[in-house]
C-alpha cells in the first residue's frame, strides 16, 4: 500500500524560494503533492507569521555545510557518524524529541533538490580512500518521514553505490520504505529503525509507526536486499526501575534474531538524556520521574550505575540474537568500560565506526 496519501496529508501551503523556480525537483513534486502551487518567496521572512505552523511546507537550496561530521557531546564518545541534512522538522511528535528545544522555525523545511546532496556524499568518500565512511540522513527530521514526496533517498542510494567505503543510512521510525524497494543499485545503503518497545512507543511516539509496523517494514526492506539497523534509542526507565525496564526492552532485543546473522548493519544503545532547555518542558511522566543528573556535556541522564546495568543486559542479549556489530551513544569511558570491559577502539566489531573520517 502506498504511503504518499499519508505523506501528503495536512499540508495546506507550500512556499520555495526564487532560487528554485523553474526547477525539475519542483515540477517531480507537483505530481506528488495535491493542493496548490508554491509561492515563491526570497527567503523565509517573508513567510507570514500567521504560516508559520507545521502544516506549511518551505522548499530552499541548503545553505552552509550541507554534509557535516555529528556534533557529539562533551566528554562522550562520539562514533564519528556524519550528518546529511535534507530534511529539517519532523510531524512525529515524539515527546522526548531534541529538537523541540532548539528548532524554533515551524514549517518543514526541504531541501528538494538532491544534486548537492550527491555531490558532497561523493567528496567525503574521495577523501577517505580504505575508511569506512557513515553518513546518515535523520539527524534534524525522520529520513523517510517525506521521503515517498520528495524522492530524495534514490538518488543518495544511487550514487553512494558507486563508493564501496560509504554507508549510507536511512534513520526512521516510519515504515515508509515501499518507494525504495526497486532502486538500483543498493550498494551499502542502511535502513535503520528507532525502537522502543509498543508500550512506550505508544505513549511517547504518537506519530511514528507502530512497532508491528516498523519490524515490517525492516523484513520488507531486507528483503529488498537492504542491510538494516536498529537503534533503541532512548531507552526509557520504566518507574525507575531497570528490572521493570528490561521486562519490555529484552523481549524485543531477543526479536531481532529474525533477521539472521550478518544481514544486520550494526545496534545502537542509548538511554534518554536531554538539555536542560527540554527538561523544563518535560510532562510525560514516564520522562519527568527518572532520576536525571547533570553530566559533563551539561545534558541530564540517568544514573551511570543505572545506564551501566541497561546496556549490559540488552547487549548480551543482543549479541546472542544477532551478532551484529554494536555501540553506545553518546557515553562516556567510564560507561563502556562498564557495559564492555573495553574502549571502542579495543573492540574489533566496531572498530572501524569509531576511526576519524577526514572532511571532504
């Protein structure tokens, strides 16, 4: 079943800026997108406020550094993931979301056409010859969220296929992958999926895709021959409890084992943490009653002791279940060398994630 209807849906307004008119990736939309044409403005202030909202769509040219390395967290390791910004706001909803404390600008924002996308995808891998090279889309909005709209994926996957040291990753919490399936050739092309168990999907992700959803669309895309990954990430103390946690989060940890040995990228953990700018905002109390500490990079996260615990359990069960290679985000030193005994650098499986990448 296609997924455009549901892509489309509540979208009232569409403004793009001059620099794009007359654009093929304006005309390949306007077969997609029902509603009226765009306005063309020269920038966003000249939206008026009152459009300001996110049933609008606002349609530019990137501007900066398109394509650039994770900023990470102060005194955590960082995996050395580089970010691809195409689209920028997100309609999920997802209470615990980041962005909410420091995206201030309403509509969605696309930057429609992928030629510069491509381009610096292409630049990063030349400048990296035998390095394994990350770069995902989802940092500041869902990967696929848009995507069977705008159609930007295809040409990412196209062209990091002609450079066997990328990885490109698909980073979701829809189960919009249908579009993708036919693309030729897949390359290393990544499709990963947030996850958390259907109780606190339910509850803190209102506008993602069910879980039973998500594991579908995963055994879709694999089938396609996409790798995919997972990432349980936040994971969310259940009534400051992490017996009562685990009761949730190891079941679907041991699910994955579905998906075969080898025929997963890599899994990620990492336990909720915020700034202290979303703190103040936080209402669910599944988030507000964990017992948050301030850490060195000035966000708040549970206990170590507490994260310490979480990981371990879920990553023996994990490396049971799937075998695939598998890292902590965001932590610190003291945390992997809880959960592993051992630094990133020290562990052979993810290695070459944690290796500097040379900007291109």
């Amino acid at each position: 079943m296609s997924s455009l209807p549901s892509c489309a849906e509540g979208f009232t307004r569409v403004y793009a800026e001059e620099a794009l008119r007359g654009s093929p990736c304006l005309g390949e939309l306007r077969g997609r997108l029902p509603g009226p044409e765009p306005r063309f403005v020269a920038d966003r202030r000249e939206i008026p406020p009152e459009h300001l909202e996110p049933a609008t769509l606002y349609l530019c040219p990137p501007r900066g550094r398109q394509l650039a390395p994770c900023p990470g967290s102060a005194g955590h390791l960082c995996c050395g993931y580089w970010t691809l910004d195409l689209y920028v706001g997100c309609r999920l909803g997802c209470t615990y979301c980041i962005l909410r404390s420091y995206l201030n600008f309403a509509p969605l924002t696309v930057h429609p056409d992928p030629r510069p996308a491509v381009q610096a995808l292409s630049r990063l891998a030349e400048a990296n010859p035998g390095r394994q090279v990350r770069v995902g889309t989802g940092e500041l909005g869902d990967s696929l969220e848009l995507d069977p709209l705008f159609r930007l994926s295809e040409h990412l996957i196209r062209a990091a296929a002609t450079h066997p040291n990328l990885q490109l990753e698909l980073k979701t919490k829809t189960d919009r992958v249908d579009h993708l399936e036919s693309v030729r050739p897949k390359g290393n092309a990544v499709i990963g999926f947030s996850l958390n168990p259907e109780a606190v999907a339910r509850d803190l992700e209102p506008g993602a895709a069910p879980l039973r959803q998500r594991m579908a669309a995963a055994r879709r895309a694999q089938a396609a021959g996409f790798r995919v990954a997972f990432h349980f990430d936040p994971i969310v103390l259940q009534g400051d409890s992490v017996a009562e946690t685990l009761k949730l989060y190891l079941p679907l940890a041991a699910s994955l084992a579905e998906f075969g040995p080898g025929r997963i990228a890599w899994v990620s953990l990492g336990t909720f943490r915020c700034p202290a700018s979303l703190r103040e905002r936080l209402g669910t109390p599944q988030l507000a009653s964990g017992r948050l500490v301030p850490c060195r990079d000035g966000k708040f996260r549970y206990l170590q002791r507490e994260r310490s615990r979480l990981y371990r359990a879920l990553a023996e069960e994990l490396e049971r279940a799937t075998g695939a290679p598998l890292y902590l985000c965001m932590e610190s030193t003291a945390v992997w060398r809880n959960v592993f005994g051992k630094l990133p650098r020290e562990i052979p499986a993810v290695r070459d994630i944690f290796q500097p990448v040379h900007g291109g």
